[in-house]
C-alpha cells in the first residue's frame, strides 16, 4: 500500500493518542522509525501547496490592508507550516478597539461577519471571512495589545519549535481528524498556540484548519 493511500483511508498508528492529548505535545523521538517516515511524507505533501497557498496569501494580506489600512500577520497553522490539505488561511490585524463600528462598515461590503470571539479573558477579536482563488480566508481583527504579543508568539513558534516536531504535530493532528475524534482534533489545533501563549483562548475558527 502506497502513503498516498494510507493517508486517504483509516490509519493504523503506533502511538497513544490519548497520552498524547493528556500531555499535549508529540515529541518525535518517541515516535518509531516507520511513524517517522510517514509522518515526514504526510507534511512534505502538504508542501507542495506552499508555493500557491502563499499567492493566495499574498493576495489576500493586499486586500486587507487596502480595505483596513493595516498590515495583517498569517496567524494560523499554514503560517507556522501545521496545515493539513484542508486548511484555510487565517490572518490578523491589530485594531483600536474604539474604531470597531467604523471596521466593520469598511468591511461589510468585502467579507462576511463570523462575529465577536474571547481571545483573553478580557478583551476579544472580531471575525471575518471571504475567499481569495477558492481558499477560504479567515481574518481576524485583534486588539492592537494583543495583536502584538500574537506577533511576538508567533515569532517564538517561528524560532522554537524544530522542522520535526512541526511534523510530528501534523501527523498527531491528521489522526486526529481522520479517526473523526472532533473535539480532541479540535483542541489539538490549539496546542501549539497554547504552549507558547497560554493566556490567548484561541478558538477555533472553523473545523478544517
């Protein structure tokens, strides 16, 4: 059986799913050589869409600023390489808060309102999606304060988590979904964003990043 397929159908792992949901990181030296492996072909595939996945981005992030007048940040999993084959893209900006009725009405005629989400415990984030090249993109519009340590999660995300424990995130993350255990998968989404940033409650978006 090809990757290919073992990647299409249900997969047989050699890992404790539940262990790893417990203790909320895969560490790749525990995986065993062949889950390696598979686990390394699963995120290369998913690299292959880089190159058209940053146009979109590309595109998106000049349709933003020229709508808002800021410059947005990728703030989600194609940004930090944990994607899967169904993800959208997520994109941030930092916005005064008092300015937010004004937001929404330069925005309405561009995207559709998802609504108002807790990002700390005191402070939220308004939602918006529209699609660029038939990806879906989602852009969420921060606090300026919070916009700036979401940047500086991001950049330590960037700088400290290694090209393998991206991988073995991804592959905990396609089991996850692929053995339909929704609300694990979705907590696993946050996990990363969760290590680095605690304070942030990064809910989900949607279901298929």
């Amino acid at each position: 059986m090809t990757d290919q397929a073992i990647f299409a159908g249900e997969p047989t792992t050699s890992l404790d799913l539940d262990a790893l949901m417990v203790t909320g990181w895969a560490v790749p030296e525990s995986f065993t050589a062949e889950e390696l492996r598979l686990a390394e072909a699963f995120w290369q595939a998913r690299r292959t869409e880089d190159t058209r996945l940053l146009q979109v981005r590309a595109t998106a992030a000049h349709l933003v600023e020229s709508w808002t007048g800021h410059t947005p940040r990728d703030v989600g999993s194609f940004g930090i390489q944990l994607n899967l084959e169904t993800s959208d893209l997520d994109l941030g900006i930092g916005y005064p808060v008092a300015g937010r009725e004004e937001l929404i009405a330069a925005l309405t005629p561009h995207t559709a309102f998802k609504g108002e989400r807790f990002t700390r415990f005191t402070t939220t984030r308004l939602v918006f999606s529209f699609e660029v090249d038939g990806v879906e993109i989602d852009l969420s519009a921060l606090t300026e304060e919070d916009f700036v340590v979401a940047c500086r999660m991001l950049d330590e995300i960037d700088t400290g988590m290694s090209r393998d424990e991206r991988i073995a995130h991804t592959w905990v993350k396609h089991l996850l979904r692929a053995t339909d255990r929704t609300r694990e998968y979705a907590a696993w989404k946050l996990a990363t964003y969760s290590r680095y940033c605690p304070e942030f409650n990064w809910v989900p978006i949607s279901e298929s990043a």
